[in-house]
C-alpha cells in the first residue's frame, strides 16, 4: 500500500526541510516525487499523483459526469474551494501553493484520509499518521480529553486527535498554512445539499442513475474488485451496479457463528442473481487478538476488535484471487435514512402543512418500527407539545468514571441544530457527517484499498436532498433505495426487513477472554487515569450473562486499551500503512510531470 507526504517549510527554513526529506527517505521506503512552490512531496510507488495546475492532486478525481478528471484541471487563485469540490468529486487531497505556504483541499467524501503536525518550522502532511513518529521527527503523546471523548460519543470528531499536535483536515475543508500557523474554512456543507434543487429529480430511478454512474468511476480505477455482501440491501446494491463496469468482480460473505441470524440464503440469491461465484468464509473467535488494535497506526482510538476475523478472511482471499480493492455497502444505513423515529412525519408537517399525507406517513412509521399507528400518532403528539429538538452527539457514560464525563472534550454539535423545525432532516444530515467515523481500522486496507463507494459525493448529495418521509414510504425502510433497484435484486432481498447482527461471536469473543479483558482494563492506561468506573467494570466482567450492549461497550474499551499500548510501544521505523486504503492504486505509477 501507497503513503505520502508533504513537506512544508515557513520562514524559509529550506535545511530543515531538507533534514527531515532525509529522514523520512532513509529506508528507501518513500522517495522525493517532488520539490519547488514551498512544499516537497516523498511519497511510495503505488501513489497516485497528478499535476493540479501549479499544484499536485493526491488520489483520484471524477467531474461531475463521472469521467476522470483531465489533466487540464486546476483549483485557480480565485476559487476557495467551493467551486472546486461543486466539479468535482472523488476520493483526494487537492494541494495548491499560497502565499509563504501552501493550501489543502480534502474532498467532502472523507475517502482520502489527510493528517498533519508541525516539527519546528516543518509541517508535515500525511495520509499514514505514524508517519509523523518515525525517526524520532516527533515523540507521541496521549491527549486524554480526545481519548475520553472518543469513549463517550463515538459521533464526534474533531480537528484535533488523540495525540497532542497531530491534527486532522476535516472533509469538505481548506486548510491554509504559513508561517502564522492554520487558517481552516469549510467549502462543503452537507446543509446546502439538504433540499431539492429547483427541478431536481429525486425519482428511483435518478437515484439508482447516480449510483451507477459513481460505480462505473470506481470501477475504472479499480477493476478486480472484491466485493462483501452480507446480504442486506445497501451491500447488494453496490454489487448490483459494481458488476456492471467492473472487470473482474468477486464476491464473499461471512458466515453466521451459532446465536446469530444467518445471512447465507440472501447472499447466495444476490450472487446468483449477479451470475458470480460466492466465497463464503467462517470467522473465528480464535482468530481475533485482542491486545491489538486495527487502529494502532491511526492517532484516535477508532476500530472494532470482533472485525479482525472477518477481516483476515477477506484479506486472504483477496490475495488469492488479486484482487485490486474491497468494495462494502457500509454507509448505506444513514445514507438512505434507515430509522425509526417519528421525526419525518414532523418534517412533513412543516414542510407541507396539516394535510392528509402527514397521517400517511404515520402510517409508514408505524409499519416500519412494527408499532401501531395509534402509538404512532401518540410519539408524534407527544413530540410536538415536548417541542423536543435532535440532541446534540450521542453520549454514552457506561463504565466510565465520573471524572471521565467531565474530561472529554466532546463540544456541543452545532450541525444537528441548524434546522430545529425539520428534525428528520437534521438526524439525516447528522449521520452522514459521523460517516467518516467507519472509514478506518479496516487491517486489509494494509493490502488493498477499502473502498466505501456509496460515500461518493454525488450519492450522498442526492440522497442529501430526499425529503425524510420518503426514506420509508410504503411502510419499507430505505424505500427509495429498494425501489431504485428491484430489477436487479433478488425479490427476497429487496424485501427483506431483518438485519444480521454480530451478538453471538461477540459472546463467545468475550467469553473466551474474560481474564484478559479484566488484566486489559483493570490494569491499563485507561484504568490509570481514572477513565474507567473499576467497579463498574469488575462487576460487568463478572456478569455471568452480560446483555450484547454491555459486551459490545467492553470490547470497545478494551479495543482502546489496545490501541493506547500501541502508541506506548516504540514507533515502528519502516512505511505504516495509510490511514485507510483509498489513495493506492497498485497498478499505476506517478505520472512523470508532476516530477
């Protein structure tokens, strides 16, 4: 896999510039791409690069059609970025020169991580946060208030990361720097898009258009993709349309431990339907280790330790079959607005006034959260007289020391707030933007991009701008979705209405490791700084039957004890994997002009 980093100097501090290129360039792992207009870019072979006007784009650009950026394109002077990311779309890092300086663009998708920190008069951007450690460039050190935060709400991120000094662009953010420090304004909102636009079309099958021009970008820059169905509909809609342009699909599912609904009936009908061979793989509790963390590279606390066993199945097959990405339907949930609160049926009140299509969508609501309508009406009543608004970023204090709530620097949400009269919208929007909260810990991202294609800027602006009552039309969640594709799905799938779940191999994870989650938390970092309520998490080990909340919560915080014992270690030396897999692409090389 492909990493990448730039090197900017203020004040004219060329030698230590040069100094830490040389640095970084020791092991032959990162070589110098480029020098000039105040930045020097080292980056590996599998990078993908591209002249940007007088600037560099790092990754993969699409115009609005779909089709690759030419090499013509540039973000000129007199555009912030706005007008940029409204032509474009794509999974990058935009880098233009500025005055004593330079200026980033990373793309609203989030697809193409983007870090950095400053070493003296250097800064350092990156898609591989260790990165910044290695040769000893900067020392780690454990910010405890993100740590904190990032235990109680999982929804927010912030700039700031988890270790002191290492900051993070934000999607859909211009960051300016120069010799007077970081200057960040936001060119993408994810409330401009929140509405149609005069004479939008929204219908099924503009949706399933979008979708299936996005695919074919993908499918031309990554073409042996393997792609993971559960057998749920978002997965299943990005094989339906992936298929259709890429080269050499393949698909794999993971197969259901005892306790937990099985899928396989589902995934075979997608992959017979699609005319492809399915890998079904059978993860194992023995092949998870919980003492690390998929996150370690990364500078938050950010992954799931029960992946580890699907994750080295896909990964193995993927090598076997050379495959080029893995390609997931995940997103698809908050995407095309799967909930079950009564908030779009008060949307639809505001919007539309007291008409009878208020009542209708109650009636949707209803069948979608298996309620009847009189309860409906009755949450829908209540929640009008309580003028109660969507909340801020979801907390969750289980286990946590008292100390612990008031450390975490988690601030309020402004983005859940900017419309209080639609709050079916503003929960829509607010779970887009904890999106990029899933893009990373994927360990086979070190092997092969993991590609999350439904994240695609124009998907999520035209799901963006569907009204939410729409989302559950006709009683089914995700209407519009399954409506778009119910000619290429299979009927029971497109039909469906349970979920898998993960419950019961997070069972028997825990239950197998009880004595080392009790040494991990009760004797670890977290424990030590007075995170953890001790004698919460005593008893909830000692639990002879624990609820799958509580055990999902307990891995969670053993997964960031993990990851905390990771950055207590030395830095490692050689190339770390990118933060997440979207910038590499094996089969291509840096193109000459940009050298």
């Amino acid at each position: 896999m492909g990493s990448w980093c730039l090197l900017v100097g203020t004040g004219g501090d060329t030698d230590k510039v040069e100094a830490v290129a040389v640095a970084l360039t020791r092991s032959g792992a990162l070589r110098r791409e480029r020098t000039g207009a105040g930045l020097t870019l080292l980056a590996s072979d599998a990078v993908t690069v591209r002249p940007l006007g007088d600037g560099i784009l790092l990754g993969h650009l699409f115009t609005r059609s779909a089709d690759p950026a030419s090499d013509t394109a540039s973000w000129p002077p007199d555009d912030d970025g706005t007008a940029f990311v409204r032509r474009h779309w794509g999974a990058y890092v935009a880098v233009r020169p500025a005055a004593d300086g330079i200026e980033l663009l990373r793309d609203p998708s989030g697809m193409a991580p983007c870090y950095m920190a400053r070493s003296g008069s250097v800064w350092l951007v990156t898609d591989a946060p260790r990165l910044l450690f290695a040769y000893g460039l900067l020392t780690p050190s454990i910010d405890w208030r993100i740590v904190a935060a990032s235990l109680v709400s999982h929804d927010w991120r912030g700039e700031q990361t988890a270790l002191a000094g290492v900051e993070e662009v934000l999607p859909g953010t211009v960051v300016s720097v120069g010799p007077g420090g970081l200057v960040r304004r936001r060119v993408w909102d994810a409330w401009d898009f929140a509405r149609p636009a005069p004479g939008q079309d929204l219908s099924a099958e503009a949706l399933a258009e979008t979708i299936d021009r996005c695919m074919a970008a993908w499918a031309g820059v990554y073409r042996r993709p393997l792609i993971e169905i559960s057998g749920g509909l978002d997965s299943a809609v990005v094989a339906a349309a992936l298929v259709r342009r890429a080269e050499a699909p393949q698909l794999i599912t993971f197969a259901a431990g005892p306790g937990d609904p099985t899928e396989l009936g589902y995934a075979q009908a997608i992959a017979d339907d699609l005319g492809l061979p399915l890998e079904i793989t059978h993860p194992q509790v023995e092949d998870v280790d919980l003492t690390r963390s998929h996150a370690c590279d990364l500078p938050r606390p950010n992954a799931r330790a029960f992946t580890q066993a699907a994750d080295a199945l896909s990964r193995a097959h993927a090598g076997a079959i050379g495959a080029d990405a893995f390609a997931s339907g995940g997103g698809g949930d908050d995407l095309f607005g799967y909930r079950q609160s009564i908030a779009p049926a008060i949307d639809r009140l505001w919007s539309e006034g007291p008409r009878f299509a208020v009542i209708r969508t109650l009636d949707d609501i209803a069948r979608v959260s298996h309620a009847t309508s009189w309860e409906a009406v009755t949450r829908f009543v209540r929640r009008i007289v309580a003028r109660r608004q969507v909340g801020t970023d979801r907390s969750d204090t289980r286990l946590l020391a008292p100390e612990a709530r008031g450390l975490a620097a988690v601030p309020h949400s402004a983005e859940a707030c900017r419309n209080r009269s639609m709050p079916g919208k503003a929960a829509h929007v607010r779970a887009i933007a904890t999106l990029s909260n899933h893009l990373e810990g994927h360990g086979r991202a070190s092997f092969a991009p993991v590609l999350f294609p439904l994240l695609s800027q124009p998907i999520v602006e035209f799901c963006l701008a569907v009204p939410s009552w729409r989302w559950c039309e006709g009683g089914e969640n995700r209407a519009l979705a399954r409506r778009a594709f119910a000619d290429r799905l299979p009927t029971c799938v497109i039909e469906r209405r349970s979920k898998g779940a993960f419950d019961g191999f997070c069972a028997r994870l825990f239950d197998r490791n009880r004595g080392l989650v009790g040494e991990l938390l009760l004797e670890g970092g977290l424990a030590g700084q007075g995170i953890l309520d001790r004698a919460a998490v005593e008893a909830a080990i000692r639990n002879p039957a624990p609820s799958g909340e509580l055990v999902m919560r307990l891995l969670a915080l053993v997964d960031a004890e993990a990851w905390l014992r990771s950055w207590s270690e030395q830095p490692a030396t050689g190339l770390p994997a990118p933060a997440s897999g979207y910038i590499a692409r094996a089969s291509l090389t840096l193109d000459p002009r940009v050298r």
